[in-house]
C-alpha cells in the first residue's frame, strides 16, 4: 500500500539515524518502527510497582499536627533565631 505522509522533524531524524546505523532501506526502518510502536500500543510494557521506604523523622509533642501551618510557623520562627544567634 503506497501512503504520503508527513513526518515532524525529530521522527525523521531518528528514522535517519536508524536508516544509517541498521544499514537497511528507509521503507523497511519505517514499516518495523510502526510495527513496534504499535504493538507497545496494544499491549503497554507492564510497570514495576512503585515502593517507598518509610523513615521514622521523629515526632516532638511540643507541636499539634493538627495545626501544621502553626507548627511551619514555629519551626521557621526557631531558624530565623538560630540564624541571628549565629551572627553574634
């Protein structure tokens, strides 16, 4: 089957370095390219489950975590005196 089409710049670009580097004719490269992106259309590579180790960080009673904003408050607050005291 004879089709025009119209390729964005960087897909002719790839096809051209595949086309040099698999040694093979230009037709070949295009027809085994679309034959790959389609199946990986069809059937998508299954993903690894995403896992996230936990780390304890610690808790300090002094603050409510009911009141985050009022704890980022304190927390700030005791930079900003940290950072003075180191200027004297």
């Amino acid at each position: 089957m004879r089709t025009t089409l119209t390729l964005e710049e960087d897909v002719s670009v790839h096809l051209k370095e595949a086309v040099h580097d698999l040694k093979k004719p230009f037709k070949k490269v295009v027809n085994q390219a679309l034959r790959l992106g389609l199946e990986q259309l069809k059937n998508p590579p299954k993903l690894k489950k995403y896992k996230l180790k936990t780390v304890k960080m610690g808790y300090d009673p002094n603050y409510n975590l009911d009141k985050s904003l009022q704890m980022a408050a304190n927390m700030e607050d005791e930079e900003i005196i940290r950072k003075i005291n180191l200027r004297k």
